[in-house]
C-alpha cells in the first residue's frame, strides 16, 4: 500500500481531490473505512440493491479495494449533519493498446432524494472526471439508462456506441 495510506481511514489520497468541488456546507472526500457507520449503504440503496452486507464483509471488500489502488470512490457530506448526501465511484483500467492507456470507469452515481436538484450530480461527476485525468487515463466512460442521458450531457459527456451484458446463473468465487 501507498505510504501516504499508512494509518489513514481513506480509501485513496485526498490530496489528488479538487478542492473547488467544496461548497454549501457539503465536502468532498475519499470513501473512509468508517462509513459503513454511516449511511453510505442506504445511499446507495436509492440506486440499486445492496443487499446484507456485514461490517467484516465490507470493511474486507473495503481493504481489498484500497490495495488495488486504482478505485477511487468520493463521498459528498453535509458539514452540518455528517450524512453522505452523495457519492460515486471512477475505477482505472490499465491497457496494453493505445501506448499502455488508461481508461476512467464511472459507476455508481447517486444523490440523496432531499438534495437532487442541486447540482451536486453534476459535483460528483466533475470530480470524478478530475480524479480520472488525474491517474493518466485518457479517456472516461461509463453506462447509463436511457432516463439518466440527459444528466450526462449536462456532465459534458457524449452518447457513443452500446452496452451488452450477460449476467451469470450462480457467480463463481474469485480464483
Ligand atoms: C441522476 C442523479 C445523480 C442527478 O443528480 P442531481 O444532483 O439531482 O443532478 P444535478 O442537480 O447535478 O443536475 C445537473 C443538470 O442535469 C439535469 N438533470 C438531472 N437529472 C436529469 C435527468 N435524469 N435527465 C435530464 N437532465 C437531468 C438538471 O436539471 C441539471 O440541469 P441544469 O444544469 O440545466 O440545471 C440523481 O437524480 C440520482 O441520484 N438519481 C438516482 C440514481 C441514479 O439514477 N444514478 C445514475 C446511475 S447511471
């Protein structure tokens, strides 16, 4: 693990954040090891299922991602209250085309119900976008419903191309 990591909750450093992402009492940062505690959980629970995930169990997954080093999950909380109010995730793909590109992966996007409509989708992507600039990627992508496209636009992102996915019956454990 990175030494700038050694004894920090983080899941990467905060110095490589945008600090101009911060406003109306609502701070960006890095996903902590702490925020199972809090309600990061719930909040994505307004995006899709989360399921019964343990303390262990996500402090594990939690681990597992830091030491891969190339997840970069943001946090948005409300200064006042210290709930997350928003959060989303760019992950890095090392590639052996394009000179040993990179590419910027966003996911899992979300604002809590009482905050959408204030621009902070809109926060989160643009740091997202940093993040990915930042770790060399050349390019940032991700996946949408179409009822989400016209938010992405707003982002400055452009329609390309389509997704397909096959789902597994039972998924395997890693190897
Ligand atoms: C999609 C989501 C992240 C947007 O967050 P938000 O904070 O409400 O969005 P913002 O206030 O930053 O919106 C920025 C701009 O996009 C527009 N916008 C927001 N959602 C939109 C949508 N679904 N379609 C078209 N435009 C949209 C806003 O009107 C605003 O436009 P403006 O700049 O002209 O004022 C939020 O609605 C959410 O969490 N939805 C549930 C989870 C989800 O669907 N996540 C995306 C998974 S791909």
């Amino acid at each position: 693990m990175a030494s700038y990591l050694s004894g920090s909750k983080a899941l990467f450093d905060a110095a490589l954040l945008d600090p101009s992402f911060n406003s109306d009492g609502v701070r960006c940062r890095p996903l902590q090891s702490d925020d199972y505690d809090r309600n990061f959980m719930a909040l994505l629970g307004q995006l899709t299922v989360v399921g019964d995930v343990s303390r262990d169990a996500w402090q594990a997954r939690f681990r597992e991602m830091r030491n891969a080093g190339c997840y970069y999950t943001i946090v948005f909380e409300d200064e006042s209250t210290g709930r997350l109010v928003g959060a989303g995730t760019v992950f890095i793909e090392s590639k052996f085309l394009r000179g040993l590109g990179r590419v910027g992966h966003i996911e899992d996007i979300v604002v809590d119900k009482e905050c959408r409509g204030k621009r902070l989708g809109l926060r989160i992507i643009e740091q997202l976008k940093h993040l990915s600039r930042r770790a060399g990627a050349y390019k940032t992508i991700l996946d949408c419903s179409e009822d989400n496209v016209g938010f992405y636009e707003k982002c400055g992102m452009t329609r390309k191309e389509v997704q397909m996915v096959v789902y597994a019956d039972k998924p395997t454990p890693r190897l």
